[in-house]
C-alpha cells in the first residue's frame, strides 16, 4: 500500500476553457450578393481607409437593368412634360398628367433602388485598418456570406472563449488566466478576464468571456489556446494528493493501521487537494483512497510518495 506524506505549497482554484485569439477592434467584409470577382486589390497586409475599395463583383446585368430603366425613365419625364404643356393649354386632361407623373415617379424609384443594389456590388473597408487576411480570387464566384476580407488593428489583442454556464458564476472581471499555446509549449502567457457576455447561449450552455493580453504577447490573431482562470488561491496550503480523497474522507496509517479520518477539504485541483482540518502535519495518507479498507486494518507500507 502505498502513502503520501503532507506537504505545503500553493493552491489554486482552476476553470478551464478553451478560446481563440482575435483582435478587440475588427469587421468581417461578405458580399451580399453572389456575383463572380472581377476586381480585388492586393492589400493584404495594408492600411486602408474607411471605404476603400476592396473588391468588385461582375455588375453588368444589373448595369444593364439599370440603364433600361434610365430609357423608360427619359421617356417617361418626356411625356410628363409633353402632358404638362398640354394640360396648361386645357389639351390634355388632369387625370392624364397625373398617371404619367406617377408613372415618372415609380420609375424613379425604380432607378434609385437599382443604382443602391449596384454599390452592394463593390466591396469597401467597413473602418479604418489592416486587412488581416484576404480570401478569394479574380474570377472566383464569390457566395454570399463567404467572408472575403478581415479588417481590424492588430493590437490590442484579445482571447475569446466559451465557458460553461456551471463556472460562469466564479468568473469575475480582472481575474487572472493562465494560457497555453501549442506554438509557444515552453513559453509563460497570461491574460486577464476582460469582459463576459450578459446573456448565455442555451443550446450550447455556455457564456463567451473575453481575456485581455498584453501588448507584448506573442500569440497572433487565429492562435487557439488552452484557458485555465485562477479563480481562488491560497498560499502556503497543507496538501495531500487529490487521488487519496473521497468526499471529505481519507486513510491514513498510524501504528501499522489504517484510521479513516473525515476532513475539511479548501480548493481542490486535479493533482492536489487543500486539507482545511482533519488532519496531522506529519500524516502518512494512503493514496489512492482504498474503497475496499476497513478501518483498523493492519497495512503494510510500500514505499512513502511525495
């Protein structure tokens, strides 16, 4: 049987989560219409200015479609004007003039509409930044809602993570997280929790909480990381290994015999547990927890584990 002996350090109460990194200001640009690309420029990269050109999609049948309507709409300001002379000369009846102005009218409107949908056809900047990425080719069918450019700044930067409605209430504002990244294996990250959305999602039982990094971090926008917020710590706490608890209940070996004790246990981790009272400083504690001892049971030690 094997027994660990107590000893001191910190403990920490984790909540894990998994996130993204992303920056705090950026936009999306997706076409609304699904149209080839027969214009992008090669800004990836680059500063641009709020409403730059980002791409153009093919717009010639609707340049078409309006310039048809431009036709009907001379005609029609001319027989308005041809009524209009008429009708001051009792040529023409009033009920005539007015079904060619609202028929003018309707056009006009219709010409309106068609010029608004043509701009829908031009890809802009949303703000001013950097196009962080760039997606998509000249000659490429662009599908609606396809993101085809990120524009954003580059710092500061954030990391995005869901976590579950159950550790939601421990999370604060300006707590502290831990972060690992598979590109940086060796190296310290830290955040700090920055904001946690009001309003959970219900299907997936989970509430996005933002983490603010420093300026100097070397993680880069897309990084995904592993998220561990210290949501309680306490210094120089008596420890036991997390295996040997049950409950509120270990063995330990006194006088070659095991004695189930009941403690009071502070924060738990996956590899050691806080022991509030219960027990002795110097007491040997059978780990794992044996579910099959008895109490008073006479025990052969293994070997002590630290």
């Amino acid at each position: 049987m094997s027994v660990a002996t107590m000893s001191r350090g910190d403990a920490a109460e984790i909540v894990y989560a998994s996130g993204t990194v992303e920056p705090r200001t950026w936009a999306k640009v997706a076409p609304v219409v699904r149209e080839r690309i027969v214009e992008q420029c090669n800004c990836e990269g680059s500063r641009v200015s709020q409403g730059d050109v980002l791409a153009r999609l093919d717009d010639s049948e609707e340049r078409a479609a309006l310039a048809e309507l431009e036709a009907r709409r001379s005609l029609a300001q001319e027989d308005f004007r041809r009524l209009s002379v008429l009708a001051e000369r009792n040529a023409a009846s009033r009920q005539a003039l007015d079904r060619s102005q609202s028929e003018l009218l309707q056009i006009e409107a219709l010409v309106a509409g068609r010029k608004a949908r043509l701009e829908t056809y031009v890809l802009r900047a949303p703000s001013p930044g950097i196009v962080l990425r760039q997606d998509g080719e000249v000659g490429e069918v662009a599908e609606l809602g396809t993101v085809l450019f990120w524009v954003g700044e580059p710092k500061p930067l954030l990391v995005v993570a869901d976590v579950n409605e159950e550790d939601i209430p421990r999370v604060e504002i300006g707590q502290r997280a831990l972060l690992r990244a598979d590109a940086f294996p060796k190296q310290k990250l830290e955040a700090q929790v920055d904001s946690i959305t009001p309003k959970g999602d219900p299907a997936t039982k989970t509430y996005r909480v933002r983490f603010r990094l420093p300026d100097e971090t070397p993680l880069r926008i897309g990084m995904s990381t592993d998220i561990n917020i210290v949501v309680q710590v306490s210094k120089n706490a008596l420890l036991i290994p997390s295996a040997a608890v049950d409950q509120n209940h270990v063995f330990v070996v006194e006088d070659g015999r095991s004695r189930r004790r009941d403690i009071r246990i502070g924060i738990r981790g996956t590899g050691s547990t806080e022991v509030l009272a219960g027990l002795d400083e110097k007491a040997l504690v059978v780990t794992p927890y044996p579910a099959d001892l008895a109490d008073g049971s006479r025990v052969i030690i293994s070997g002590p584990e630290e």
